[in-house]
C-alpha cells in the first residue's frame, strides 16, 4: 500500500514570538496552532495552576453536596465502573475519595462476559437489597435510561459520572449527570476521559487533597486515548511526574511486575506498559483483580495482584497473536479494498476482551476504520475504532437500523449485533463511507519539517523534549531528512518481532554525522535501498541501552531518491 507524504506548510514570513527558543522549535509550535507567547509557554510548562475550577461542570456543586449528605447520614453508597482502565482507574479514584470521607459504599465492576457493557440491572437490585440509598456510575449511564429508571423505583438517587456521546436531547432521570458534552454544561475543556471527570470530582470535594490522584487521572486519559491537549495536557504531564514518585502502592508494584524501572515515565509507559495490564483483568475475565490493586494499601497483597495482571496480560496477548492471524486471514478472503472503505469482520467464538485490540491492529495496518465483532449463536458484540475524518459514532448513527445498543467517541465504540445483520452493517457502513473524501482512506504520514541532520542538536533535542507527553492529540514531531546512505546494513530485531510487527535496525549517515535507525514497520513489506541515497521520514527519540544515552531515529518510512 502506496503512502502519501504530507509535509506541512510553513509560511515564508511567519510571525515569530519573542521567546528563547530555536527557530525551528517555533515552526513546530506554530505547526500546533501555537502563536500566542501566553499560550506557548502554557503548553511547554503544563501546571496545576492551569487546571479547570471543578465547580465549571455542570452538577458539581449538587453532586458534592449529596454525596456529603450522604456521608453525614451514614447512607449505603454503590459505585458501578465499567471494565476498562478508565472505567477501573475512575471507580479506584471514587472509592478512595470515599474511604478518605469515611463513607459505608461498595463498588461494582461488570464482568465482560456476563454482564456486558453498561450499567447493569443485577448491580441495581443487588444494590437495592443491601440498602443502597446512592447509587454512583462511572465511564456509563449516560445512556441508561431503562437502568437508571429502575433504581429511581428502588428508592436510589442516581449520579451518572461519564464523558460518552449524548445521543439525541434526552437525558436519563438521573438525580445528577456530570458531562462536559451535556448542551447545558459550558465547561471549558471538553475531553476530559471519565476518571478524569472523577478527579474534577475528587477536587471538588477534597480541595488540594484531590491532586493526589492525577497519576490514576493520567493514566486513564492516556488509555482511552484522549487528546492531550488542553487540561488533559495538564493531567498527563502532573501526573507523570507524580507518578515518578512511585507513591501509588498499587502502581508501582505493577512498574515492578513490568519490569519498568525508569525513573521519569512516559505517556507511552501507561498507555503501553501499564495500561495493557490493568486491562488485562476486565478483557480476560473479571476487572476486580485491577480494581483490589489500585485501592489496596498492603504491600503483598498489590504484589500478588500485579504478578497476577502480569499473568493476565501475557495471556491476552497470546489471545490477541491467534485473532489476530485470523482476522488477516478473513481480511484477505473478504474484504475488496477497492470497494470496501471499512473494514467489517465477524466470527463465531472471537474472545470479546481483544475484539477492541484487534480492530485497532486493523487499522494501524491498512489506515481503514475497523469493526470487528465476536458472534455468539445468533448474536453478536462488536468494538470499532476508527481514523481521523471518519467520525466513527456518526457511522454508528448511520447504521443504527442494522446495530442495537451503541456508543463511544470519534475513534472508539461498540456495539450489539444480531447475526442475521451482518452484511447489511457492512454494507450500510461503506456506504456511509463513500459520503467521505476518498483522500482520508489513504495511508498518510503527516510530516512537520524537513531538516538536516546536523540540526538534531543536544539543544534542539532539550527543547523538543518539552513537547512531551506525546500521545492522542499531541503526536511526536515528524522530520524528513534527504540524502542518506547506509553506513551499517540492517538486521532483523527478534527480541522485538512478533505476529504483526518486525523491527529494523541500522545505522545511517549523511557524510558528516551518524545515528541508529530503528524501523518497526506492520507493514512486513520492509524494501531498503541498499546502496543508493534515499530520504528518511523519522522522529528523533533519546534511548538508554546499558547506561549509555544516544539518540536514536525512529523511522516511520523511506523512498530511494
């Protein structure tokens, strides 16, 4: 698949701010919408200065006032999350928030595979036969209508903490819902993810107290990739820091487990790292294991539970190597990329913890939204994931005659499926695909500007690094370098290779200077020009092998000149 260059363009006359950096650090600040010097600064120097007055959410101030009555009267308060790390790391936050108040409250976390996405009726009347007055969702209810109604009957208030899609006006009956995307709600900052929403919470109620929970917050935005722009930027970066310090119990037992001992995270640390493994436990069966983690405050006891997720991970991973042969198997055997804009695959028995996984695997590959679906007998659930220009929750919307339950964001969903729908989701889908430009289907990188190498100065390297974290949103800058040549051949990487990656590793030169070239490429289709001049898209990253720091490109593509 062919892979257009998209070199971004500077004016000639840009306006440039008086501050202490490099010219070409101000190209790529101006490249991120940055011309402001107040603005610049904010985002090289994220602070909890700049975070958001959590009374700007709408609800906040009725949502921290009932939950205090509630403590003050010693009512029994139930907390149900969803399964995924956000859903996990939002509930960990709540329940924390609450031991701290010294709340009577329980915490609920649906099984996957037996209770499905969303607010769960079995959570409600187990709720209501033990009294339950108060009855918190985080990361669902946004759409529970049915739910939610039935805890009203149960003589429950119900408080819906979720950052989801609103379809439609309708609101369920919730004593309060806190969402920024409510019509009603004129927050500042719109992406917040739902452990973030709960943080905004924890702040509202514990005053400063509640900052102890940024690393939970970042972690969580980072693994429902949020953009990290904005307050998110704010959340990451403090919470990377905090994170550092290793004071979270359940955390830093996982750090251990992972073998992950650097001393300064990174945003890729949480969303490749410890995200994977927090999640392993909601995909592979129950979320309770990652849950009993975060909020455990004995030293063995988050030992053994992060060995444990450790376990879990390694075998999801295994999972994700099988569904992941096959998927490529029926993308071969089914889909026409000639006529088919998204891909829509299903199979009988397909493990519903790694659909999601798998879908994003579809579209790193072949730059194609993905919708991947596990059937079981005559129905089936489905996880999508999607790319930019392709609005993901409008294709749902679209397809709402041949799906049932939906929701998610622009990039991520799921939904349910009977199996006799099928076709028709995948046809009705690709049809809605081709009311898009056909550009936005095209495999592309996105290039900032094109350098030499002498330009990778230990200063440049320093200032580029205050870009960082990097992630959703906020992507590691691009360069394009012509003129290189091969100074040592590459070789195959096996400590890195696996079913849907190979990685390269060479060393190229201009003539004057020299670096390490790494080259993770899904693609296996790795044609290297051996002898000749070639141009080099990359992203230069600083790496620690043994002690020794050097700076290394991480190659994203080449073409012979």
């Amino acid at each position: 698949m062919t892979t257009i260059w998209e070199v971004s363009e500077i004016p000639d006359q840009m306006e440039i701010a008086e501050l202490p950096y490099s010219p070409l650090i101000q190209k790529l600040l101006f490249l991120r919408g940055l011309k402001d010097p107040a603005a610049i600064q904010k985002f090289l120097f994220p602070s909890i200065a700049d975070l958001h007055d959590p009374f700007l959410l709408k609800g906040m101030q009725k949502v921290m006032r009932r939950i205090l009555a509630a403590v003050d009267k010693g009512e029994k308060i139930m907390i149900h999350g969803d399964y995924d790390a956000d859903g996990i790391t939002g509930t960990a936050i709540m329940s924390q928030v609450l031991k701290k108040l010294r709340a009577q409250f329980t915490a609920f976390l649906p099984n996957r595979l037996q209770d499905g996405y969303g607010v769960s009726l079995d959570a409600i009347h187990e709720a209501k036969k033990q009294g339950v007055t108060l009855f918190i969702t985080v990361d669902c209810g946004v759409t529970a209508h049915e739910q939610i109604k039935a805890a009203n009957e149960s003589g429950m208030d119900v408080i819906v903490i979720d950052h989801h899609q609103i379809h439609g006006e309708e609101l369920p009956t919730a004593y309060e819902i806190i969402n920024p995307n409510r019509a009603d709600c004129e927050y500042p900052y719109k992406e917040l993810s739902a452990a973030g929403l709960v943080f905004k919470l924890a702040q509202a109620l514990l005053g400063k107290g509640g900052l102890e929970y940024l690393d939970l917050a970042a972690l969580s935005t980072v693994c429902d990739v949020a953009p990290l722009s904005g307050e998110n930027r704010v959340i990451v970066a403090c919470g990377l820091e905090l994170l550092g310090k290793r004071k979270q119990l359940g955390l830093r037992k996982l750090s251990e487990a992972a073998n992950l001992k650097r001393p300064k995270f990174l945003a890729s640390d949480l969303g490749y790292v410890l995200g994977p493994r927090i999640n392993a436990s909601g995909r592979m069966g129950a979320a309770d294991t990652a849950l009993k983690l975060l909020v455990t405050d004995d030293s063995a006891e988050a030992e053994k539970l992060a060995g444990i997720l450790d376990s879990e991970n390694k075998a999801r991973q295994q999972e994700e190597r099988l569904l992941l042969r096959q998927a490529l198997q029926k993308v071969e055997q089914e889909i026409n990329f000639n006529r088919d804009r998204v891909i829509v695959l299903g199979a009988e028995g397909w493990h519903e913890g790694v659909i999601g996984i798998i879908a994003q695997r579809l579209v790193e590959k072949f730059s194609r939204p993905a919708l991947v679906i596990s059937f079981d007998g005559d129905s089936g659930k489905g996880s999508a994931r999607s790319i930019k220009g392709f609005h993901l929750m409008e294709g749902l919307e679209y397809c709402s005659d041949c799906i049932e339950q939906y929701g998610g964001h622009e990039l991520a969903g799921g939904f349910t499926i009977k199996k006799e729908k099928y076709q028709a989701l995948r046809k009705k889908m690709n049809e809605f695909a081709h009311t898009k430009s056909p550009e936005i289907f095209l495999k592309s990188i996105r290039v900032d500007c094109e350098i030499e190498l002498e330009d990778l100065s230990s200063q440049f390297i320093h200032e580029l690094s205050l870009f960082e974290p990097f992630g959703a949103g906020n992507p590691k800058p691009v360069f394009l370098t012509r003129g290189v040549k091969t100074k040592r051949p590459p070789e195959l990487d096996r400590r890195w290779g696996n079913v849907e990656t190979e990685t390269y590793r060479w060393w190229v030169t201009d003539g004057k200077l020299t670096y390490e070239a790494v080259w993770r490429s899904r693609s296996q289709e790795f044609i290297f020009p051996a002898t000749e001049q070639y141009t080099l898209i990359y992203s230069p990253k600083v790496a620690t092998f043994n002690g020794e720091t050097r700076l290394v490109l991480e190659v994203r593509d080449l073409k012979s000149e």
